[in-house]
C-alpha cells in the first residue's frame, strides 16, 4: 500500500454498480478506489459523489456476489491515467485500458491522466491539409481537414457500421507525414457489431488502435473509452508526430450512459433528461481535436451519432452541431434506393473545407467542381418536387437536364459501395459528371 492511499471497511449498501461507503474522512470527486474482496479479486470504481463523510462510488466491474461486510475500499488519492506507449499501435482494448486481443499487457514508456490536458487556444495551429477518407461524398464535397471534428449523423437502420468500417480501411494523408494511426472507440457494442469490426481490424493494413466497450459491461467505461482513445491519440500525435483519425461511435450510447450516471446521482434533468452539463462534456471531447503551433502531428475527430426518432434537432446531434465544425448526414431515402454511402449531400458540411483545398492540394481546382456539383445538384433536387406535380412531359428541356443531372450524381459520384477512391479520381469523376450538363449531353 502507498503511503497515499487510505483503507475502509465501512461499505454500508451495494445497489447494483453502485457503492455506498460511509465515515470517510479523505476523498476527491474523480478518485480511483480499489474494491478488495475477501477473495482478493479486485475491482476498480470512481468517486461518484460525495456528501459529507458519504461517499457514492459507481464500479468498473460486476457486483453481483459481493459481500459489502467483508470487503476493503482502498482510496488511491490519484485520478485514472493510460500506459502510453507505441507498443499501443495495432492492439485491440477494453473501455478501461485492458488488453482484449489475447496479447499480453505492454511495457508503457509514461502514463497520463485520461483527461488530457487542454490546448490554449492561443497555440493552436490553422487546419490545412486534408485527410482523404476514400469516400467521394466526403473526400470531394465535405473534405475532412487535419485537426478537425467532423461528425456523422446516422438515423437507425442506416449504414453507419459500414461506412466506419470503410473509413477505418481507407483513411490516409496524401502527403507524406510522420505517419498516420487511426483511433477507434466503439461503445455499447452488441456481440454481433463487436463480430464486425474485430473482422475489420484483423483486415487492416495501416496502424491502428481500438478501445471496444461492449453493451453488457459497465456504463462508466462507456465514458472512459473515447478518453482513453483520445489520451492515446495526443500521445501518438505531439509527442511522436503523427497524424491520428479518432473515430468514435455510437456517441448516442455515451450520452444514454452520461444520463444514467447523471440519474444515480440524483441530479437535476435538463433536456429530454440528459444532465444539464452535457454540452460542456462533450465540448471536453470534441475539443481534444487540433493541431499545436510548432508540433508535428494532428488529432482529427470523426464522431458518429444516431439520431434518436431521425430528428436533428433531439439534444445529442444539436449539442454536437454547436460544438464542432460541420456534419455528414445520411439520407433514409438514399439508403432505400441502394446508395452507398447513402449522404445527404444538401443538409452535409465542413465548414474547414476551404482550408484544406487550396491552390497545390490537388491538379484540378477542387473549390470550383464542388461548388458546380453543388449548384446543379441543389437544383435538381428542388426540381423533383414539381415533377411530382408536373411530370416530366411538363418541364423545360434545361428543368428535365437537371433532373438527369441529380440523378446520375447520386448514382456516379455519391454512390460507389466499397471500392476506394483518391481525390484525383474524385474530381475527375465530378469534372465529368459537370461536363456532361454543361454540354447538354
């Protein structure tokens, strides 16, 4: 035992995760306890709330057979912290930093909190450079610029799981950089998406790291994984210089489980009874995300969301809008008609765009196809609503033009199912699709 750290006998109740410890005379919000069974199989939980010398605790493991009369509660006086290494890259772990890929632990070089630590503003360096992620939809309408927070909105049924999983494959910088690691933390996953992406991650060929929560384990390593993904991600990026992808899905589980929590404390609900504080704790993920002034490397976030009942304006998706820089939204109706990915290429943004696709990025002038294949795209989905009405036999030739137009978009440039695709081939494709209509053909 450290000299820091204190003993307790005095569990007074266990309701499910949650611990009660009564006469304690020395504890912080946030500490890490040690829950020491007479078995000696212990567990690790985290100060929840106190309340004079009462002490709540929620448990990172299971509870069930333990025997609050004869087990120990020993407080660390120290807050959670990640091993860090480069030993890290190409490990599979759970939400709490334990190996699950059947390889032993690792030597760490140093540990850090799981909180990081914030980037002043003031040192925060411009995005410039792009990050492909193989997808036209994404790669040439709404590019994805090192150090930005980019988000996906999903709606149930939709192929999110999918396009995570080609996004994991896929992604790359196309200038040579110090390397690229991509970042993946999956929470709440059934056995049958876990099935899922093991069988993506044994497949990759690039560097990558996984913290797995699975949907049967403890709801407060559903809030730890994407921190320890996140203290990972800074480590590989300003320390060894690389450029880092977090991708973080289903961040609608993360909130469900931040309301639990919030419940067992007996907080006061805000919107829909999520905490109150749910923005500030997603803002203290999301913007992990940047680039530092005079370091190498970059931490590019890509969250995933499903919209609870498909509505954009429910707490979790209008919070994430507020704190980051655009959204990719898939389309239920483009999913219907065997589009992949299915992106809504209207109601989609990225917002640091224009810092990533300027003079040299590429031989063609990306700003200018994006902004035709905008433009003619936008009218012929406006021109669909009076066909309805019309019918084809209706309209102008240039109206019937920009129907055609809409249509091969979304079957020639946002459809492309798993095959991968650069930015050269991208605005190729896009230059082409906008020739087509300019030239009446």
């Amino acid at each position: 035992m450290r000299l820091s750290e204190h003993i307790y006998r005095t569990a007074s109740s266990l309701a499910g995760p949650l611990l009660f410890v009564r006469n304690v005379f020395a504890a912080k919000f946030g500490e890490i306890v040690r829950i020491v069974p007479d078995d000696g199989a212990q567990i690790l939980g985290e100060i929840l709330r106190i309340e004079g010398d009462n002490v709540l605790i929620e448990l990172y493991g299971e509870s069930r057979g333990l025997d609050i009369q004869g087990m120990s509660v020993v407080f660390t006086d120290s807050l959670m912290q990640v091993p860090l290494s480069l030993d890290l890259v190409g490990r599979v772990f759970n939400g709490s930093g334990s190996p699950i890929d059947g390889m032993d632990m690792f030597i760490p070089e140093k540990k850090m909190p799981v909180t990081g630590a914030p980037i002043n503003p003031a040192a925060r360096a411009r995005p410039e450079e792009p990050i492909e992620t193989g997808f036209s939809a994404i790669d040439g309408l709404n590019t994805l610029v090192k150090g930005q927070k980019l988000p996906i909105f999903s709606s149930a049924g939709l192929p999110a799981r999918e396009l995570v999983a080609g996004i994991l494959r896929n992604a790359r910088t196309p200038v040579a950089s110090g390397g690229f690691v991509a970042v993946f933390a999956a929470l709440g996953l059934t056995f049958h998406e876990y099935a899922f992406y093991r069988k993506v991650l044994d497949g990759m060929k690039t560097g990558f790291v996984a913290f797995v929560n699975m949907a049967n384990e403890p709801v407060m390593e559903r809030l730890l994984a994407p921190r320890f993904a996140l203290a990972t991600a800074e480590f590989l990026a300003f320390e060894k210089g690389m450029d880092v992808l977090v991708i973080i899905t289903d961040m609608t589980n993360y909130c469900d489980a931040l309301r639990e929590i919030s419940t067992a404390r007996e907080e006061l609900p805000g919107r829909r009874g999520y905490p109150g504080y749910m923005y500030s704790d997603l803002a203290s993920l999301y913007e992990r995300a940047g680039r530092i002034r005079g370091l190498n490397g970059s931490v590019t976030m890509i969250p995933v969301l499903t919209m609870p009942e498909d509505d954009i304006t429910h707490p979790i998706p209008d919070l994430t809008g507020y704190i980051t820089e655009g959204q990719i939204v898939l389309s239920r109706e483009m999913h219907q008609h065997a589009l992949f990915p299915p992106m809504d290429a209207l109601p989609s943004l990225s917002r640091l765009m224009q810092k990533g696709i300027g003079e040299g990025r590429t031989r063609k002038d990306h700003r200018t196809v994006a902004n035709a294949l905008y433009k003619y795209y936008a009218r012929g989905r406006d021109l669909r609503r009076l066909e309805a009405i019309v019918g084809r036999e209706g309209m102008t030739k240039g109206d019937t033009q920009m129907l055609d137009f809409a249509e091969a978009f979304e079957k020639e440039f946002v459809h492309q199912g798993d095959a991968r695709r650069g930015m050269e081939e991208t605005l190729d494709i896009g230059i082409a699709l906008a020739e087509r209509f300019r030239t009446g053909a």
